[in-house]
C-alpha cells in the first residue's frame, strides 16, 4: 500500500467532509487520542461563549425551570436514541464516569440482597476495578475475578464458569481499554441473566463508536463517558442507563436534593424520585454538558452504522498498514484481528513502545500508551482520516528504528 | 431613607466600579439570586471560547500533563487562600457539591470507629439532612438531631448538649439556606472537638460572601459550593477541604483512578494518593471549573474584608428598608438583625410571599422563595447595588398590596 492507497481511502469515504468541523483539523497534528479526548467542533467555543451571555447571564435563576432542569435527562434521551439503542426516559447525564459506576454499582448489589459476590475481569479499566474492591470492602461481600487474555476479553465460557446463585452483579466493558476487545454485550448479558445476576456495562470506550442496542438486549445498567467519542470536554459529565424495568427497585446512596422526589419541598425525609433522575444527586453540570450536544448531533447527522463502518475502514487500515510497516520491527498487534470484536481503537505492542510514543509527541504525533508495551492509535471515525493513519504509522515505523 | 440615600450608598462604596465587571449589570433587571446563581464575570465568555479552541483544541490529550491534572488543586489553593482562611494543600475542587459532601461525610465517620452518632440540625440544607440519613442507614449510624429556631441556627449550648463520647462526626452549615444565620464557627468547632468529634463545614452559602479562617480555627473538613458567591456557572463543581493533619487518615469511599496513588500505573490495587487529591474520584471536571478562576481573581483583588463590609452594608440597607416599607404590611425579618451573625443574605417572611415572588418574576425582580413563607435576597456583594435593593424592596411592597 502506498500514500496514493490513503488518498483513494479519503476520497471514498461518505464521511470525510464531517473531519473539517472539529478545531485544529486544518493542522498537520496526527491525533490519535480521540478516545481518551474527543476533538471540540468548530461550533463549540462560540456555544459555550453564547450560553454565558445569553442563558447564564441573561436568564440566570430562571435557567433552572426554563430549561436546566430537564437538560440532564433530556440529553441523555438524544443519547439513548442515537448512541445506545435505548428509549427514554432510562438515560441521563449525571457525574463523573467513577461516580456514577459507584452510583450503580451500589445500587445494583443491594437489589440483590442475599447475594454476595460482584463478578469482574482483571483486565478492566482500573476504576471500575477499584471502585469494586473499595464497595466489596463497604459491603461485606466478595469479588470473584475472571482472568482474562490481555489481547481479548472475557468470553461466554469464562463467564458461564463464574456467575452462580451467589452473583449480585457482573461488572464488564463494552470495549476494552487496552485491546479494544468488543465484548459480545447481548450473549455475557444474557448469561449473567441465566444465573439471576444484574449486569452493568461500562461503554465509556464503546459509546459513539460502536452501535449496540441496550434495549433490545436486556441490559440492566450502563454507565459511559462523554468526552472520548462524544466530544464533550475534558472531564465532561458521564451519563447512566437504568432499563425502565428496574427503576422502582434501584436505589442509590448518594442522596442529593437534585435526586429526591420533590426537590423544591426541602422537606424532612429523602424519598428517591421516580425514574431515571433518582440518579442524580447534586445541581446538574450545566456547563460542562454543552459540548456533547454538538457532537450528538453530528452522530445523529451521520448515523451511528455509518460511524461504525468508517471506524472499522480506519481501524483495518491501521492494522494492515502496521502489519506491513511494523511487522517487521517486531511490532504485535495487540487487538482483535477481527473487526467485528474490536472497537474503535488499535493497540500495537513493542518493548519500546513507550519511548517511541514520547518521541511521536515531540514530532506532533499523538498516539496514547498503556503500560506494559502498548502504543494506542484511537481513531475518532468523524474527526480521522486515512491519511493521518498513514502519515502516523509511517513516523512509528521511523521511531522505532530511531529508538532500536 | 429616600431614593438619594442609595445613591449616596453608590456613591461611597468603594467596590461600586466591580458591579460592571459582570454580564446583564447594564439591565434594569433587579437580581436577588446571586447567592443561588452568581451571575457571570464579562470576560468569562471569551475565556471559554478561548479555551476550547487554544487549550482542548490545540492542545488535545497534551492539556493533562500541562495543565490539567493539577488544575483543580491549583484552584483550591487559590480558592484557599482567597476566601477560607486556609494554607496550600488542603483544598481541591472535585464533583457536585453532594458528591463531595457524602465523600467527607463517610471519610471522617470512618476515622472515629467506635462511635455511632452524627450530629447535625433540622434546618441543616436538604441535601446535607438526606446524605446523613443515607449514610447513618448504610453504616448502622445514629443521627442526632438539633431543634433550632428556623431564624437563628445552632447555639452553643444546644451543641454542647448533643455531643458526646458517641459522636462521630458533627455536620453544620457556616450560613443558614433559609435565615442566613451565621455560625460561630471556631466556637462551635472546639465544643465537638472537646467530645472527639470531627466536624464538617458546609460553606455553600458562604464562601465568596463571609471571610473565614479554617486553619485557624482548627476545622476538620469542609465542602462548599461554588456557583453561588463564587460565580462558577449553573452546576459548577464543589471544593473540600480537609485539614493537612487529617490527610493520611481520612479516605473516601469513590475509588477511582485519578484518587489513586499513581494514577498511571493502573495497578491492581487501589491505594489511595498522598494528600488532598485521594479526596478525588473521576477525572476533574475542567471545563466547569474555568468560570470560577474569574470571580476568584476579582475576590482577591477587592479583598475579603471589603467584599464582607459590603455585604454588611448591603443587608444592613435591605434589613431597614424592609422595616420601613415592609414592616407595615406585616413582613417579619428572619434573618439575624445583629449584622455579625448574618450572612450575605436577608430573608423576609410573610404569608403571601410565594405570590409575591411569582408577580416580582413576571416584573423582573428576581429574589428567591424558601417555604414556609420567606422571600430570600441574595445580595451578591460585587455585582449588586444599593439601588438595586432599593428598587426591588419597593417593588416587593407594591406586590404586597397588589397580592392582599
């Protein structure tokens, strides 16, 4: 393959036209951090400057009933419909990811009381793995680990093997931080079921990227991240799904007034309000849930199958450059071969991956790394072109000569 | 008092030029809800829209490392040093306000094991009341609850009285959400320490308006907001402190990864980080936290002090403007008339005021309403004016007749 291959990528492509919209997209930076942090729109910064003139300054208190109130939900409603399959009224924009995942985790094991035993895999992103030994510890119940390969993830056998009578909850990614593993979200979900345990899915490195269908595949809990490929912000507020079916009976401990039945009775005792905003526990992030709109749209505009299918054209072509560029070297892929198990990112390992990527920073090429030898090419479908893959694989393949 | 004394007031206030450093300052609306929502600082909007396109957008993934990661500690020094009396280290700008709150709450009754008591009052704000609940049912925990005058808060005495070899924790607000009572917080603190006790400040309808000495003063822990007198935005995000000589010993329970020791690592095991940052769970919340910067900045330059005679000047107007045109109509004061034990608000009772404060919207003047029958004026103390509180204090009373 050769640049000219890039180039006919480029001009094939149905969504090239979307990447100008995103700031910095003129520049020769090659990012590929898209899935730590989402590109702003071009639109964003003069959203943010308009909503403090005109909503914050000029409506001030009065923003709270006219319209940020609802924001919250009402955005996680646009969420569910575009990026997670899901109806309204389950979704809505809350915390931080680690909180909401406590939220829900907590409030996952005590509605099965009786049980005693969360379910997870080692190779989970290290809050979900902290937040879990931190609620076993609080609880008084225990955590059964699944080992996994660190290239793949958890399959349904594992899973079979260590859900019981005894399972409260299973705690699993859509797609893996490290490998990009895609988790086949319907058959675990599905398994845990069988074995009367509750399932939450942490989508903070699927959601925007990949399509899935919470409704239609039963999922109980998920929680995600909005500033990966939702473009909301760094530390923009995530967002939580509860299925419609367990609303009455999920309750979570951080009881805010925000969350209570009638916030504005101020009332003596807390009663948690029906539906999905007895999630919510404190005044709502108005400002740092602006950004994620503009990016909503844009999935809504492209449609998340389109997404998809130019995340798995960017992803493949990234796999087969580096096997031809890399290979060589020694360079491993370290994600699914197959593109139906693998998300939005690649992950190639080398001892010397971690000074390569350093030297790729100083040259305006931004990949990420993760411990032990991993170098991570996020590839934002809307916001990457094939050309950026190219001219990134090409520098790695320079820097690791360099750093041999 | 004639309409020339608030302009005499004008006149002579030292801070006068500040009121035009803010958004809508040139509208004839009468704001006073500064103390629920500050309003924004003029040059606010500009430094988001700079900072979407500049440092999320130019500077990508690259902004942690540069600046990111230690931004919300770096806001709490300064937010430290400016407004609650208190040395580097201690104070950081984390999730909401409750978030924050239910983390100290369960930090410091974890640090008093053995004793089964939290200590708090009926007036307490709602979210405070609900999370002790919360909290006492998940630990087995008592609640031991002040009955307090709603114009006036915990004296002395009545603290005294409650503590004991069983208190754990003590939970109290520096102003009173309804009366603006304001508590004598050094006294107050040494009464539940003299019984082992730790106490936690809430400083949300405080801090930015009342100057405080925290270190000083000896307290434990303290959570405040930050969208009211410190003008960060609808929804911006809390700050804690916990004094330096309880940081190795106070953890929270929300594990995440930006708490932990090393947060790269991404170790099996979560230990919690060296100083005030193991109070942090999810990734900081930046772009929430910019607004803030510009209000505190102004703080420091007036200085507290002045911001605080300002304050005092401004209820002080309020409260006898109140008696002489209000008075008549039967409005009762529920605030402190020693202006030593009131905060920067005023609140005015009367059974017709919920109508009131409906009319007063419908004509621009935006005071709060708190039930069972008070009218709250937040008197933020930079962006608001004598005449302003003139003009709305008589608009309150025409709507008074208009409502008999």
């Amino acid at each position: 393959m050769t640049d000219a291959t890039a180039a006919r990528l480029d001009r094939d492509d149905p969504l090239a036209g979307y990447r100008e919209r995103f700031v910095g997209s003129e520049d020769s930076l090659v990012y590929f951090d898209g899935n730590s942090l989402g590109r702003p729109l071009r639109v964003t910064g003069d959203r943010l400057a308009r909503f403090v003139e005109e909503e914050w300054g000029g409506r001030l208190i009065r923003g709270w009933d006219e319209r940020w109130m609802d924001l919250p939900i009402a955005i996680g409603d646009e969420l569910a419909r575009i990026t997670l399959g899901a109806g309204p009224g389950q979704t809505t924009i809350g915390d931080s990811t680690t909180v909401l995942l406590y939220k829900a985790m907590r409030a996952a094991v005590a509605a099965r009381p009786g049980r005693a035993e969360i379910v997870l895999d080692r190779d989970n992103f290290p809050t979900d793995r902290y937040l879990a030994q931190g609620i076993a510890a609080e609880l008084g119940v225990r955590l059964r680990w699944i080992d996994v390969d660190t290239s793949a993830g958890v399959t349904a056998d594992q899973l079979a093997a260590a859900v019981g009578p005894d399972t409260a909850l299973v705690v699993l990614s859509h797609v893996a931080y490290r490998s990009a593993w895609l988790a086949d979200m319907p058959t675990l979900t599905a398994i845990a079921h069988d074995a009367g345990a509750l399932v939450l899915w942490d989508l903070s490195h699927s959601v925007g990227s990949v399509p899935m269908q919470l409704d239609a595949w039963d999922v109980d809990l998920a929680v995600g991240c909005t500033y990966k490929y939702l473009n909301g912000g760094p530390g923009s507020p995530a967002f939580v799904y509860v299925a419609a079916r367990h609303l009455a009976d999920l309750v979570q401990p951080v009881q805010g007034w925000i969350g209570a039945a009638d916030p504005f009775l101020m009332g003596p005792d807390y009663a948690p309000a029906e539906g999905i905003r007895r999630f919510l526990s404190g005044t709502p992030p108005i400002l740092g849930m602006l950004a994620m709109q503009d990016m909503l749209a844009l999935l809504d505009e492209a449609g998340m199958p389109a997404v998809r299918a130019k995340s798995e054209g960017l992803t493949g072509y990234a796999v087969q450059l580096a096997e031809e560029l890399l290979g060589p070297a020694g360079v491993e892929l370290a994600s699914p071969a197959d593109p139906e198990r693998r998300g939005g990112h690649v992950t190639l390992n080398h001892p010397l991956m971690q000074a390569v990527t350093a030297a790729l920073w100083q040259r305006d090429v931004i990949p990420d790394y993760r411990d032990p030898q991993g170098l991570r090419l996020g590839l934002s479908p809307l916001s990457t072109s094939y050309a950026e893959v190219r001219v990134g694989i090409e520098a790695i393949a320079e820097e690791l000569v360099r750093a041999d």
